[in-house]
C-alpha cells in the first residue's frame, strides 16, 4: 500500500482493538469461541471486568497466560483517567474523569456513616439547558455507554474502599435522553453479578421527558424515580427548563399519575428554590396543587451558587415554610442536605474551573 501523497509505502493500520467493557456476554462468547477457549471463561472475565473493576488483564489470575496476551491483543479495558479531584469537609469526594476520546464527566462519592452514595452522570454534558444548571450552559458533547455510566460508580467505590450503597443518575446530562445506556447501567448496578445494588436504592432523576416516562413505568425492576419540577407554574418551569417545554405541566400531572398506578412506587419531585423566582405564595400554591392527593415526595434544595449565574438559593426559613405548607395538605416533603457545599457542588462546576486553569 502507498501513500496518494508521497508514494511511499505506509504501513498496515494495527486493528483496533475492542472496549471490552462495551462488549455483550454473547459477544463475549464469540470472541472466546473465535480463540478456542470455552464459555465459562466469559463469566470469570466478567467477574474481573464488572465486580473486580480490574484495570489490567494481567490482574485476571485465574485465567490462562495464554489467554490473558491474547485479550489483551484484542481488547482494551477502557476505562477513564482521573484528572481532578475536589473533597468536602462533608467526607464527599467529587472527580472529574476523563475517557479516552478525551471526554469528561464528574461524579460524587457521598459517605454517610456505613453508607456510600454516588451520583453519576449519563451524558457529557446536556442539551436541556436549565437556565440554573452549569453543564446546561456548555451543552452537549455526547452520551455515554452503560459501561463508562457504571465505571464512574466503580471509581468512586475503589476510591473509598468501601461498598456502593445507592446510586442517583442525576449528575451530568438527561438520563431518558440516553435511555438504552442508562438501563443497561442500572441493571449492571444491580445485578449480582455487578455492583448488587437493590433495584429501589438505584435512582434516576429526569427533567420529564414524558414518553421515557411511560416506558420507564413498564420496565420490570424496581428502580425509584426522581423528576426535576422546579414549578407548578407553566410559564416559570418553561423559563428555568426550555428543554421540556413541549412537555406541558397538565401531561406531566397525568403521566406521572399513570406511573404510580402502574408501578405501586412513590416519586420524588426535585424542587430547587429559587430566590425570588419560584419561591412566591403563588409558587408555593401551585407546587400544593400539583402534589395533593399524589403518592409523592418532595425533595426541596437548596440551590448551588453557581459563579456568574442571575439565581440565588432562598432562604432556610423560606424552604421551611414550604416543608410546613406541602405537609398541611398531605405532602411529604424534606430539605435535602446539601453536601459539597465548600467545593464546586453543582455539576459542571469542576469541569469548567479545570478548563478556565488549563487556558
């Protein structure tokens, strides 16, 4: 083969190697057949891959050495690199990582006592563009695998030394705008065979794209659902959320209506509160309305300040008038505690501070 250019010979592109965290178990077994090895080597890779978290095929011990060179020949074992760190006086650690396309994502191992939390992201970045949410500012890059949403939970585990409790998908991106890989993670997340996590500690939070909604209601697992509302109030959800704006707030009412007839399972309404923006008397009637007579809870938080942004969080005594008013008609509603308050809590933050200093 000559190059058009130079005429010179070139050489023979190396095959790529695949990701094997990208692969299938049937496509494992392919690539195992194709190598004269038998199928319940699969299962000892994925133990390695998917429990194990192993970064090398050399750390596979029980498999052949013969087979650990020929995988490593074949396959990559991905995985992304941390490039920035940041940790709370809480005990939460938030990580920026990087994949090898040079995409990054941030997450955060959250320890409660004997418990570790862990949000993730599903995308890099997002295309919803919430006007308080600092990934929505950048946009989107791209979605991720199932593999790098579960790799991101395993780097928080192996950084803690410590067993993965919950998982919420709330970091960065819309979760339903990459439905597939968002379930194949939380299965993996749940599984036995992966981080065995009960199906009702994993979460997945969305800003309401209804008809993943709908779909979600079907799936056989017990996952919880968590939807960003941030107002009952059409024409203020529709300035802080433009991305759902075609989704009105009389489609979600009743989608979310079917959802708990369908599944039995109480959801989390996400409330960030705004000052002066969706902290009213009028806001907080709305916000009543919306959840009376609901199988429902309300998460109300208190808002990031996120440098640069026209938002700033409402007050302690404001959020608690909200508890009292939603617990008067029936609502049960808490504050969540904030955690990472002292570092760049809100998603995008690190991510964007890391970019300003490599400028």
């Amino acid at each position: 083969m000559q190059d058009a250019n130079s005429g010179k010979p070139t050489a023979k592109k190396r095959k790529q190697r695949r990701d094997l965290r990208a692969m299938s178990h049937g496509q494992l077994l392919e690539l195992l057949g194709d190598l004269g090895q038998p199928g319940f080597r699969a299962k000892q890779i994925e133990e390695w891959v998917w429990e194990k978290n192993v970064s090398s095929f050399d750390d596979m011990s029980n498999l052949p050495k013969s087979l650990r060179a020929h995988l490593s020949q074949a396959c990559s074992l991905g995985g992304p690199r941390e490039v920035g760190r940041q940790q709370s006086s809480d005990g939460s650690r938030k990580y920026l990582l990087r994949y090898e396309d040079g995409v990054s994502v941030e997450c955060v191992g959250m320890p409660t006592r004997n418990k570790l939390a862990v949000c993730a992201s599903t995308q890099a970045g997002c295309a919803m563009s919430c006007a308080f949410c600092a990934t929505g500012a950048a946009g989107l890059t791209r979605s991720l695998t199932a593999g790098e949403i579960y790799e991101q939970v395993m780097h928080a585990r192996d950084d803690f030394n410590a067993r993965v409790t919950s998982v919420v998908l709330m970091g960065q991106g819309e979760p339903f705008m990459n439905y597939d890989a968002t379930l194949g993670a939380l299965r993996r997340l749940n599984s036995p065979e992966g981080a065995g996590i009960g199906a009702r500690h994993l979460t997945v939070s969305t800003c309401g794209i209804i008809p993943m909604i709908k779909r979600f209601a079907g799936e056989p697992e017990q996952f919880t659902l968590a939807v960003s509302l941030h107002s009952a109030v059409q024409r203020t959800r529709d300035m802080l959320m433009p991305g759902v704006r075609k989704y009105s707030l009389l489609h979600l009412y009743e989608i979310m209506e079917e959802y708990v007839d369908k599944t039995g399972r109480r959801p989390t309404y996400e409330y960030a509160l705004i000052k002066g923006v969706n902290d009213s008397e009028d806001e907080m009637g709305a916000l009543c309305d919306f959840c009376r007579g609901n199988l429902a809870h309300v998460n109300l938080i208190r808002l990031n300040d996120v440098k640069d942004s026209p938002f700033q969080p409402s007050s302690d005594r404001r959020a608690e008038e909200f508890v009292r008013r939603l617990g008067a008609v029936g609502v049960d509603a808490t504050i969540r505690n904030s955690r990472g308050s002292d570092i760049d809590a809100a998603c995008g933050q690190l991510r964007q501070e890391m970019e300003r200093l490599s400028r």
